[in-house]
C-alpha cells in the first residue's frame, strides 16, 4: 500500500477534513437517567425518554456539557455563551423520535486547534454536542435494535479541510485520541465504537483554489483504518482525475478485507435534515464563571503535561507518548515524582525505575498502573533510600522484586531479609578500613594527590562485595576513610 | 350521608368538601357519574376509554385516605382526560390508529398532580386525532356531538373533554390547546375553557403537536373550580425545561367576588377586526362590553393587526413542528405496523400511511414542506419572525391594560359533515375552517394565558345554542378576575 507521502509529488494535493465522534465518558445518557455503562441485554438501559415515548420530554444534563467544557479548553477553542440544540430529521429505526438532538448552526465552542510535532497545526471547525442513536443488528433476515446507546452523549469534532498528508490525518487523530482520554473525556475505545472517525478528501490541482469533489468515508474504527483507507481513496480519486474521469461525490465504507473503498450511497445533494431549534430545551448558557470552574478541576492539559515530562522530568519523545496515553500512567508517574522531589534523585533515574523496571514489573502481573502490584507512596519510599545512598542500585532491584511478589513495604521487605541499614553500611565500613589498612602503599600515594589509586581500592571493593555494592556509596565512604586513616 | 341531588350542578369544589366533611364518598360520586355516562356517551360520543372497575378501585383508595386523615382539595372529583394526556395503565391513542393498543407507562405531571390531590381521572375523551382540528371530526372514533345540537359538532380539538362538562357528566376536564383547541369548544359546549399561560403546567405527558404553541388547558362550569384547581396543577416539574409556573399566584378570594370593577381598564376590538364574525355572537359580545363598561369597567377599541397575520403564522410553525413531533410514529417500537414490509422504508411509510388520518397527512406534508430546504426561509423563519411581532404587539396590549376582549369564535358550531364514522371525515373548505381560530391563536402565539367564558344563548335552526368571548391577561390571576366581571 503506498503511502500517502508518494502522492506529494503528484499535480493533485489532497484536501482532507475529518469528523469525530466520541462518546462521553458520563454516568447517564444526555437528556435522561439512564446509565451508560455496557449492559448485559438489550433495551435494558433505556426509559421513557430515550425511547421516545409519546408525550417525553428531554431535559438536559450537566456532566456532558462539563466534559465538552474541558474538551474546548483543551484544544483552545472558543466558547459561546449561547448555544442551541435542534433538532435533525431521518427515518430511521434506530432513531426513537425521528429526529436527532444535535447542535446546528449554534454549537457551544467554535475554532480550537491541535498541534502536531512537525509543528504543524490542524484548525478545528467546531465541537458540538449531540446524542446517539440506538443499533441496528442484522442477522440473517431479521433486523434488531438495541436501544442502550440511544441517548448516549456524544462529542462531535470537526477539522477543517487543512490537512493534506495522510501521516498527519493520523497523527492528528491519535492526539486527539490520547487527549480526550487524558481528559477524562472519553475513554476512546475504538472497538467498540466509543470513538468514530469519519473522513473526507477530495483532491486538488495544486495551485488552484477551486476545490474537487468530495467524498464521505465513514466509520472507521481504527487508525490503521484510517491509514489505509485514506491512502486508497487518494489514490482512487488520484487514477480517476489522471484520466480525464471526474469523481462522483459519494458516502464510501471502507472494506478492511479487500483496502478498497465502496461506494455506500450516491449523494446527489447534502441531505435535507430539516432542522428545526428544539423548542423543548432553553438555549445553553456556559458562564464563564461555569469554564472557570471547569478548569479548575480538569486533568491537566495535555500541553502543559508534555512540557512537564519533557523539560521537568527529561523524557524523550517515545517515553512522553507512552506515559500520556496511559492516564494510569501518568497520574502513577507525577505521584511518585512528587514524592521523591526532595530528595535528590534525578529525572533520568525515576524514569529509568517507573519505565524499565517497574513498567516490566505491571506488564508481567497483567495489571495496569491504577492497580500496580507496589503503590506509588512504596516505590517512591524505595527511591528516595537510593537517592540518600542508603540502597544500591542492584539491592534496591532485589527490593524492588520482593516488594512486588509480597506486597510488603520496603522496610518489612529489608527485615525479611536480614539487611539492616546500618548493618550494610557498617560492614562496607570495616571492609574499607581493612583495606587500607591492608594497602599502605596505595594509601600514601593517594595522600600524594594521585586519585588514581581510588581505581584499585574500587575493584577491591567491587569484588569483595562480588557487585553488590553501590560504587557512589563505596566512593564516598572510601575518601571519608582515607581522610580519615593515620 | 347527604343525598346527592343534582351531580351535574355540583362543582368540584363542593364535591371535594362533601367527601372532606363526610356527606358522601368519593364512590358515591363516582358510581353517580357512571350512571351517567351510557346516557351522555351516546349522545356526544365525547369518551374514548373508561374503566368502571378501575373508576370504583381509585375512588375507594381516595375514601381509605380521607377516612386516614389526608388532606386532598380535590377528593372524589371525577375527572375527564383528553386522550393526547397520559394516564399511566390507561389508553393513549390521540384517536388515531397509529396508537391502538399503546398504553401509557408514565402518566403526565398534570394528572398526576391531580391525582395526589384526589381527584379521579376516570375517562378519557374524544378528540380530533394527534389534537388537530376545530371540529373534533378527525377522531377515528368518530365525531364528537354537541350537547345541545346533537347534529353539530362540539369543537375540536378537545371536543370529547368540552362535551363532557358541558353534558354535566363531570365538573373538570383536561384538554390541549395547541391554537384554540380548549377555548373553541368550551364556547361551543357553553362552558369555561381556560388555557393556561406557556409553561404554567407542565407539558410532560402530553403528546407534544406544537412543541411552543402546546398547553395542557381545564374546562368547569364553575369559575371557582379553576382557582382551586390551578395552583395544584401547576406545580413546578424538572422534567420540562420549558415550564416556568403560573405567572402570577392566584388569589381564591379575588376569583369569587367581583373586584372593584372601576380599576380595570380592558380593551376590546374595533368593528375592523369583527366583520368575519356571526351577527348573533357579535350581538353578545357587544352586549357584554356595554354591561362591563356599566360596572365602572374603562373600555377603550383597538384594532389589533396582528390579528390579520396570526393564522398564516400559526399554521406554518404548528405544522412544522407537528411534522417534526410526529416522526416518532414509525410503527417501530409501538402501534400497529403492516403485516409484510420489504424495507425499512416500506415498513416506515406503511405504518404511517395506513395509521394517520388525513387531516393528520395534511399537516404532517405542510410541515415538511415548510421546513424543507430551499423553502425554510420563505416560510419557516419567516413565520418566526411573524410570531416574534405578533407576540410583541399582544404582550405590549395585556401590559398596558389589564386585559382583552375578544370573541372565541367567529360562528357558531358547523353541522357535523358527514356520518362517517371511519375516522377521515373531509369537511368541505378544509382552509377556511383554519379559519375559525383567528381569534384563539393570538394567545398561543404569544403565550399568554386566555379564557373562553359563556356570555349567552341564542336560538338557531331551532336550537338553543351557547355563545362565549374570550380574555386574555398578562397573568393566569388576572384572566380569572376578568371572568368573573363577565358572569
């Protein structure tokens, strides 16, 4: 599958603009009670109002126009005091009222971007909030609907046609992606359709300003999707304008099995939704008071969080990308940078310890970071004894291991063992002693002012602890000894 | 345990204090209403649904409360209930078919409101299907007739609910008024019709026709019956977003006597605006502005233009929101759906096809036209804007004076058309019986809350028929205070 890259040398540039729906991460649907978690039947989330009974009415719920608060602060869009619902007409079965609450042409937040790391940036059109509809599932000759999500409150986002190369299309989308999730906002699971992506490309002539047709991809449920159905379509539209064929506008599904795109219907003109302002809700008032308050109890911007594990804790790229898209991760990490802040240990080492080790560690017991076999307060008490030189790095790792197959602390762990602190530090004291008494000569070449011979006492020290032994700790009591022998 | 001697004279209010003192039980008044009901059924056909067993079980619970100490204004007073209104259990078909055998899950805030107060919703009532008509002929139950002209029609469209308090079956009924569907039939059946200003009660449970136009509305014959009533239902309800209470609270004791008439400065209209308008109501109508101008009442005419427009405006958006309202009904999840269906489109249009009425089909191609793109603005938006000035020229008139005068309907109730009983009666000249609400949309329009009140009799074709004119205020209370000026 060629990449969209190959088609930047082509006379066609591709205009691609995506949609995204994302499914909130609230306790009850928009306009009613019901909860959203996953039910284990059918129609079994559902009452009077999602199923749009005659003589319902909808009353709308704070939760998810919170989480859209967050959601626009985060992208930096700008937010409307005044915005309204209304209502959009289809027949369709899995539409309880034949009309979807949505927002039209007054969403709540407009504009917002989001920035890539090639730096460029990709404009929001808009995000506004509306609910699902219920699902249809075919079997064989029968149609059923299940009417659980119907109701559920959605987030639509909307890019403007800026973006032009497939790899930034995904980019764009995986940071969107791991911001609503680092938000709280959704829980972004693609597979089960928690956050949807549809796409629309046209191409066109460099140089010109005219537009091309467009086309609808809809439904793609994965990046890897949108990748190779993006890369086709291109390419598609591409052979198609290359022979003199024009492009017929269309909605298209993507066929994983075969990469191609097909055609799901011709779109002769937009669609006629009728819409029509609800006349059973108020319009919406954000104050900023309300946003004001919303800031202040949201996770931390996303931006602000990758210049903290950049600059502040000294991660690279690949190391920021994985902590912020586990939010597990993330609240695991700033809780134990917090609590070793004082105590001298660098940023390299915290992220060697939570990363390498540690990471091995959850990996291994299958867990995740909110359920970790050592909490966060108990690593950070280990880190903090090897920050002060009370721990190798080696013992500390033995700790580590021990802690996470008992669940004991560090202290309960060192008991168990027999290893006492001061213990440890004593015998490397009299080793030490024995040693220079042991080496004169050495000695008294060191009191010369050659701190060469430090090396020969090390290695000494290195094998007689057969490694055990932290060379910084060895290196420190070594000098204090020296100094202070006869 | 007092005799009761009359129960089509009695007001609920005394009804409700007989149970309260014990002079006889909420199932004396009940089994008292059902020993009518055979009798003023076949003569107006104004019920679709009654249930004597489950009547008696609801007047016999209120009986145990009372007898337990509970304090209910309304105890025993049997109710009527159009049938767009949900009472949980029972029927709701708005008298089409795409409803038959839907029963409510829930009942409306109103009812229940009533119910906790006591009262007994122990019918329900005709009305022209999905609450659209003036004639109440739409109804797949057939016509409503009126109590005293059998041969003409009772109004629409809450003309089951109008026809039952005027036959004196109950002294309370529960209608909708959408563009007059309360106030018209309550001055062809001779009696009050109030609807309440928009939001005073809360629409929850009443199948929504015109989503901003809609108010659940209350018939009596007992101007008092209203003061006691309106305070209970309108109740607040965080269920509807768009309810925001009675507009001012009512004073009982200001409804039942004539308050110092010579404070009240009203307005009426000018010769300009009642030239569509009977003769024989005319005659009434001016006879009440002379007996209130007796009173002390300061009466100024007003031509009011805003009655030119209102109609055109009204059915524009009421139909694009009924269109948008009834797209519910897809025979999917409720009502009957044709046997076989090749598609989901099939099955869709089929539901709709064999389950509307034709007035319903109407409408519902009206408001889709309205709405439709290439057509919303010449159409749709520009009615908004119509309904904007029209608010504002009524609203600037009830802030002005304390109220106006106008007549409900132009003419008197039309003879039923034809006997049919299939439910899709065309009446002849289907517009210009839009027509007859060209006084009753004001109010709808504007949402402010308006009376119909009857102001006589006359003799026609042989009959004897009721005549009523209407108030609008600015205040629920103060159309009250102006109603009892006119009786």
């Amino acid at each position: 599958m060629i990449q969209g890259e190959a088609v930047a040398t082509n006379r066609y540039q591709p205009v691609v603009g995506l949609e995204v729906h994302c499914q909130l991460l609230t306790e009850h649907k928009l306009f009613c009670g019901c909860s959203t978690t996953k039910a284990d039947s059918p129609n079994q989330n559902t009452c009077a109002i999602c199923l749009g009974l005659p003589g319902v009415l909808p009353v709308l719920r704070r939760d998810p126009v919170e989480l859209g608060i967050r959601l626009a602060l985060a992208v930096g869009a700008e937010m409307q005091e005044w915005s309204v619902f209304a209502r959009k007409h289809y027949f369709y079965p899995d539409l309880p009222k034949g009309y979807q609450i949505t927002q039209y042409d007054r969403p709540y937040c407009r504009g917002g971007f989001i920035r890539l790391q090639s730096g460029t940036q990709v404009r929001l059109s808009r995000i506004h909030l509306e609910e699902d509809a219920g699902k249809s599932i075919h079997e064989g000759a029968s149609s059923y609907i299940d009417y659980n999500r119907a109701g559920v409150p959605l987030l639509e986002i909307v890019s403007e046609p800026c973006i032009s190369e497939v790899s930034d299309a995904v980019e764009y989308l995986r940071t969107l992606h791991s911001w609503v999730r680092a938000l709280g906002v959704s829980d972004g699971n693609m597979e089960e359709g928690n956050f949807r992506v549809d796409v629309n490309v046209s191409l066109r002539l460099r140089g010109a300003s005219e537009l091309g047709t467009r086309c609808e991809i809809k439904n793609l449920n994965s990046f890897r999707h949108v990748e190779r159905a993006l890369s086709y379509e291109i390419l598609r539209q591409q052979d198609l304008l290359e022979s003199g064929s024009k492009v017929d506008a269309a909605t298209l599904l993507f066929d994983p099995a075969s990469g191609k795109t097909q055609v799901m219907r011709i779109k002769e003109a937009s669609a006629d939704y009728r819409y029509l302002d609800e006349p059973d809700l108020n319009p919406l008032r954000i104050t900023r008071d309300w946003v004001d308050r919303v800031s202040t109890r949201m996770p931390t911007l996303p931006e602000v969080l990758r210049t903290r594990l950049s600059e502040e804790f000294g991660l690279q790229e690949d190391e920021i990308r994985l902590v912020m898209n586990d939010p597990a991760l993330t609240r695991y990490y700033l809780s134990v940078a917090a609590l070793t802040s004082a105590s001298g240990l660098r940023p390299r080492q915290l992220a060697g310890w939570i990363l390498g080790d540690l990471m091995a560690i959850v990996r291994r017991h299958d867990r995740t970071f909110d359920t970790a076999p050592i909490p966060s307060e108990e690593i950070a008490d280990l880190l903090c004894r090897v920050a002060r030189g009370e721990l190798s790095g080696k013992l500390a790792k033995e700790i580590l291991s021990a802690m996470a197959e008992t669940g004991d602390s560090v202290a309960k762990v060192l008991e168990r063992s027999g290893l006492s602190l001061k213990r440890a530090s004593q015998d490397l004291v009299s080793m030490i002693d024995d040693l220079i008494r042991a080496s004169p000569a050495e000695v008294a070449e060191f009191r010369k002012g050659k701190a060469k011979v430090l090396g020969h006492f090390m290695g000494q020290i290195m094998r007689q602890t057969r490694g055990q032994a932290d060379p910084q700790e060895c290196e420190s009591l070594l000098l204090a000894r020296l100094k202070a022998a006869p | 345990m007092a005799q009761i001697e009359d129960i089509s004279t009695l007001s609920a209010r005394t009804m409700a204090q007989g149970v309260a003192s014990g002079s006889w039980t909420a199932e004396s008044l009940v089994r008292r209403v059902l020993d009518r009901l055979d009798d003023v059924q076949r003569r107006t056909n104004c019920l679709t649904y009654w249930n004597s067993v489950e009547a008696l079980e609801r007047a016999k619970s209120v009986d145990d409360k009372v007898r337990g100490g509970a304090v209910m204004p309304l105890a025993g007073v049997p109710i009527v209930v159009k049938d767009n209104i949900a009472v949980a259990g029972q029927p709701l078909t708005c008298s089409p078919k795409i409803l038959a055998g839907y029963r409510s899950p829930f009942s409306s805030t109103v009812v229940q409101l009533l119910i906790k107060s006591g009262a007994i919703p122990l019918a329900r009532a005709n009305c022209d299907e999905f609450a659209m008509g003036s004639t109440n002929e739409t109804s797949a139950y057939g016509p409503v007739r009126n109590p005293w002209d059998a041969t003409r029609v009772a109004g629409g469209s809450s003309g089951g609910s109008a026809a039952a308090v005027g036959a004196g079956l109950v002294p309370l009924a529960l209608g909708s008024d959408t563009g007059g569907s309360v106030r018209l039939p309550a001055a062809y059946c001779g009696i009050i019709g109030l609807k309440p200003g928009y939001g005073a009660l809360s629409r929850l449970g009443l199948v929504a026709y015109g989503s901003s136009l809609d108010q659940i509305g209350v018939f009596a014959r007992d101007l008092n019956d209203l003061s006691l009533v309106l305070p209970i239902v309108s109740q607040a309800d965080p269920l509807d977003a768009t309810w925001t209470g009675l507009r001012a609270p009512i004073d009982e004791g200001a409804v039942r006597t004539k308050s110092a008439a010579s404070s009240f400065k009203m307005v009426s209209l000018a010769t300009s605006n009642l030239e569509e308008v009977d003769a024989s109501i005319r005659a009434a109508y001016d006879e009440k502005i002379r007996q209130l101008k007796d009173l002390g009442v300061a009466i100024e005419e007003r031509s009011i233009p805003a009655l030119r427009r209102g109609i055109a405006t009204y059915y524009v958006l009421a139909t694009a929101e009924a269109a948008s309202n009834l797209s519910r009904f897809d025979g999917v999840r409720y009502g009957p759906r044709p046997s076989v269906s090749r598609s989901v489109v099939g099955l869709i249009e089929g539901a709709r096809d064999q389950g509307f009425g034709l007035e319903v089909k109407r409408r519902i191609a009206l408001g889709t036209f309205v709405l439709s793109a290439g057509y919303q603005d010449a159409y749709y938006n520009t009615a908004v804007k119509l309904r904007q000035s029209i608010a504002r020229e009524f609203c600037a008139l009830v802030d002005e004076f304390d109220g106006l005068l106008l007549p409900t309907a132009p003419r008197f109730p039309p003879h039923i058309a034809a006997e049919d009983l299939s439910g899709s009666s065309e009446s002849t000249g289907q517009v210009s019986e839009y027509g007859s609400d060209v006084f009753t949309v004001g109010a709808n329009l504007s949402g402010l809350p308006a009376m119909s009140v009857p102001i006589g009799w006359t003799l026609k074709d042989g009959s004897r028929l009721p005549m009523g004119m209407q108030v609008m205020a600015r205040s629920e209370a103060k159309v009250l205070e102006i109603g009892r000026l006119l009786s």
